[in-house]
C-alpha cells in the first residue's frame, strides 16, 4: 500500500490550521456579549435534547463515551509510536481534538464567561468580623437540624432516600432568587453514581458534570455529609453555571432554605466549613472553639469524612488537585487551593436579607 505522505502532510497542516482558528475564535467570542448570549441559548437547546436521550438510561452514558475516546486515544498513540503509522495517526489525533474541542466549547466551554453572579449583589467589605457572625450562626443552624436527621449504627449521619434528594433539588431549581437568575429547570432527573467511583474516591473529585450529555455525576462512596450538597452543586452546572464557586453557590441557594433535612444539613454543614476554612489563617483559636462547639453527632460525621478522605489519600488525590487548579485557572476561576469567591457571594447575599450585616 503506497501513502501519499505530501497530501497526508498537507491535511495535518489543515487540522492543525483549524484547531489553531478554533482557540482564536473562541477567545474572540469570549470577549462579545452577544456570542456569549449566543452559547447560553445553545446550552440550553442541547442541554433539554441530551437529558431527553441519556436521563433515562440507568447508567452514564458520559462515562462510557469517555472510556471509548480513551480507548480510542490510547490505540492512536500506540499507532504514534509506530514509525510507519505515524503519520496518518498524528491526522487523527489532530481529527479527534478538533471534534472534541468544538463540541466541549459550544456546549459548555463559552459559559465560563458568563456574567459572574458577584456583578448581581451589593459591594460591601468581606470583614473576618462578618465571617465569623455567619460562622456562629450556620453552627447553630447546622446543630439544629443534625439532630433531625438519622444515623446509622454508628452514630453517623446517613441517607436514606437518595432520590427525594434530587427531586428536591430540581423543585428548589425553580425558586431561585430571580435577581441572580431567570432559568428554569426542566424537572429532569439527570444524576448518575459515576462509573469511576473508585477512582474518584482516591482523586479528592467529589462529582462532575458531563458537558458531552448533560449528565451530573457523583461519586456513590461519598460519606453521606458530602453527598446531598454535591449533588445540588453537580445540578448547578446542569443549570447553567459553569464557574466551580458559582455553582456551589448556587448549590447553597437550593438547599439551605430546603424542606428535606438531609439536603439542608448537608448545605449548612458545607457552609460553615468554608467558613472556617477562609478564617483558619486568620483566627485559628475562632476555628478550634467553633470545632469544639460542634455537636456529638457533627463530630462524628467530621470524624467520618476525615476517616474517608486518609482512607483514600496518595498520588491521585495530589496530580488531581494540581491538574484540577490549573484547569480552574484557564478557565477564569481562582483555584482550587481557595474557596473565597463562594465565601465572597455568601457574605454579599447574606447582607441582602440581614441589612444589619452590611
């Protein structure tokens, strides 16, 4: 078989061409308003066709489409590495990410440059003072309804109707305050326990949105205090909000007024330690009496997370959380080594319904 490596070289030329048109492009779309209204339309035309198509099936169909691309990836590098496939296998490589990053784009890469929710709430100073008041006051909250919710044998918070959680958390979907935003959800239960669960036990991932099939996946191993605010979190992306501190934020709005106690716990118990994570350089003796002030049943769930999370630390949970910070940071967010935006939003919303936090 005779290959034309002329017009082979010339086609890797042109895709390596496109690709290169592509990042341009894109940026330049970032930056007009009207382009990114454009892709917010488009996301939600895809999101309502895909959930159609995959929220029925048991499994995720995300995750199975990642397993075949990187089969299909790993085949075409071992093609690379043969010197006389090379080069048709570098035009498919080429092909594949041409493919790929159009879809990941117009489909979700365009909504990170949204309107930030923090241009829809009141400039006010971010004070250690006014951390600490809504430090004190999710602890109450956050003891309060701990001691509504059940345990397990061990005294341990755990769920027991995993799906009323969703359906919670679509129905909250649609109370949102209409000043951070006017969508609308379209009551589709699209959540999946990740085929990689046990993988992402050891990555530090919590969950993930599937942007290829509009799919919210979590990890099923999560201790039970994690799972219902991962869940509404991973549901903020399917919403529309792409930045990682907006869609716990958004998170926060649909379950910390919520009627199912889990969700509601599970929302102010991740409130307060962000809290506490954003003041612990700045006061730690504030942090230790807040810990110590935490009641017998949060001191177990505490106890439990940090059981799961030494059960599963090592090289995974490291090269996750670089590769995840360098992500976000493209992406212009903060990181992943700071939680302050969120905590941002939540003082400057808070200080909207309690003006004497201002």
């Amino acid at each position: 078989m005779v290959i034309n490596t002329t017009k082979t070289y010339k086609k890797k030329r042109f895709w390596a061409g496109i690709l290169l048109a592509q990042f341009l492009s894109f940026y330049i779309f970032s930056k007009l308003k009207f382009a990114v209204s454009f892709f917010e339309n488009v996301f939600e035309l895809q999101k309502k066709v895909h959930q159609l198509l995959f929220a029925w099936i048991p499994f995720s169909c995300g995750d199975l489409l990642y397993i075949l691309l990187g089969i299909l990836l790993v085949y075409l590098i071992i093609k690379l590495i043969k010197k006389k496939t090379r080069s048709n296998a570098l035009l498919r490589i080429l092909v594949v990410l041409n493919i790929s990053y159009f879809i990941y784009q117009i489909f979700w890469g365009m909504l990170y440059f949204q309107t930030p929710i923090i241009a829809k709430l009141p400039k006010i100073d971010i004070t250690l003072e006014k951390r600490k008041t809504l430090t004190l006051e999710y602890l109450e909250k956050a003891k309060a309804t701990r001691k509504l919710v059940q345990e397990d044998k061990n005294g341990v918070f755990v769920i027991k109707d995993l799906k009323s959680i969703q359906k919670e958390i679509l129905s909250q979907q649609n109370i949102l305050p209409s000043f951070i935003t006017d969508k609308q959800s379209n009551n589709i239960d699209s959540f999946k326990p990740s085929l990689f669960k046990n993988i992402m036990s050891f990555t530090g991932v919590l969950g993930y949105y599937n942007p290829f099939t509009a799919e919210a996946q979590f990890n099923a191993e999560l201790p039970s205090s994690y799972l219902p605010f991962t869940l509404a979190h991973e549901s903020s992306h399917q919403f529309g909000f792409a930045r990682e501190q907006e869609a716990n934020f958004i998170g926060y709005l649909i379950g910390v007024d919520s009627k199912n106690l889990e969700l509601k716990y599970s929302t102010e118990y991740f409130t307060l330690k962000s809290l506490l994570n954003s003041i612990v350089y700045e006061d730690e003796k504030f942090v230790k009496m807040a810990l110590e002030n935490y009641s017998n049943g949060m001191k177990r769930d505490r106890l439990n997370e940090r059981k799961f999370v030494a059960e599963h630390q090592g090289y995974l949970n490291d090269f996750f959380g670089f590769t995840n910070n360098l992500f976000l940071k493209s992406n212009q967010q903060e990181g992943s080594i700071t939680y302050s935006y969120f905590i941002d939003l939540l003082v400057r919303y808070k200080s909207i319904s309690n003006p004497k936090s201002k």
